[in-house]
C-alpha cells in the first residue's frame, strides 16, 4: 500500500506520460503530412512506448491499492519547424521527464516507499538511454543538414532503427 501522496504524484506521471504519447503522435502525423515517413515511423514508436509507460503507471498504482485517477492531457503543438527542431522539443522533453522521475523518487525515499523507488528504477534506466538515443540523432541531422538528400538519408537511416520499450525484461504489455 502506497500512500495518497505518494498514489498522487504517480497519478500525475500517468498524465505526463499519456501526454508524451500525444507529443510524439503529433510529431508523427506532422512528419508523415511533410513526407517524412521514417522520422513518422520513429515518432509512432515512442508514442506506443510512452503508452506502455503510461499503463506501467497504472498497472503499479491498482497493484499497490490505490485509485487510478485519469488527470486531464494537455495538447501538444500541432506544427513544427523541421526534423530538427522536432528532435531538439524531443530532448528538452525527454530532459523534463527525467526530472520529474529524480522528484519522484526524492518523494520516495522521504516517505521511505522501498517498492515505490525499486518501481522507478526501470524508468531512471530507460530515460538514459533515450536521451542518447535522441542526442546522437541530432548529431547526425547537424552534421549532413536539416534539408534535402542528408536528410532524406538520416529520414531512412531513423526510419530503420525504431525505439521499442518491449526490449527490457521488466517491460510489461498492457492488457487492456
Ligand atoms: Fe516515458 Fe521517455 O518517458
């Protein structure tokens, strides 16, 4: 059993989390409307990978006794300036999510929660490889240019090598 505050902060990160899906569809369907069907590819995978965050959060908040309660979402932006600028908005976000998981496990272990920061652990891993995962991207949209064939290569190259959260063991399918 988690404590009400402890169950609202988690109930938080599951609207933080559903949000993160909604960013990456939009980048998704903005990509697709500009002809960039592999950064659209890229971006639909982390929308269904901030979906299985998402339902992580919920599936911990019932096995702990706890009221799921589905906070409002946020919409994100519709347009974007390029495949640059989507990466750059990608790891600012990813950046902030970092931070709010540091916060919650700071509220963990001052309300010495030992379930609550053993759940997070997967979450403080996962955001260290996604953020260098994005780095590297913008590296490479730096290096051969954010316009024209180099980035048609990098648009193959991103569309080829998909974010997947089923990789982990601890990863779970949501159900429903
Ligand atoms: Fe679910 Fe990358 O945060």
């Amino acid at each position: 059993m988690i404590t009400p505050t402890i169950a609202d902060a988690l109930n938080q990160q599951v609207a933080r989390e559903f949000y993160s899906a909604y960013f990456y569809l939009s980048m998704s369907a903005h990509s697709d409307s500009i002809g960039l069907k592999g950064f659209a590819s890229w971006f639909m995978a982390k929308y269904q990978e901030e979906l299985q965050h998402a339902m992580k959060f919920y599936k911990y908040l019932l096995d702990q006794g706890a009221t799921v309660k589905l906070l409002p979402i946020e919409q994100p932006p519709s347009t974007y300036e390029g495949a640059l600028a989507m990466y750059e908005a990608t790891l600012a976000h990813e950046q902030q999510v970092t931070g709010n998981l540091n916060d919650l496990i700071d509220l963990a272990m001052s309300k010495r929660d030992h379930a609550t920061q053993i759940f997070l652990h997967w979450f403080i891993t996962e955001q260290i490889e996604e953020e260098a995962t994005v780095t590297e991207i913008i590296s490479k949209i730096k290096l051969v240019g954010n316009h024209g064939d180099g980035l048609f290569m990098i648009d193959n190259m991103v569309g080829q090598k998909l974010p997947s959260a089923s990789t982990s063991t601890m990863a779970t399918t949501p159900t429903n």
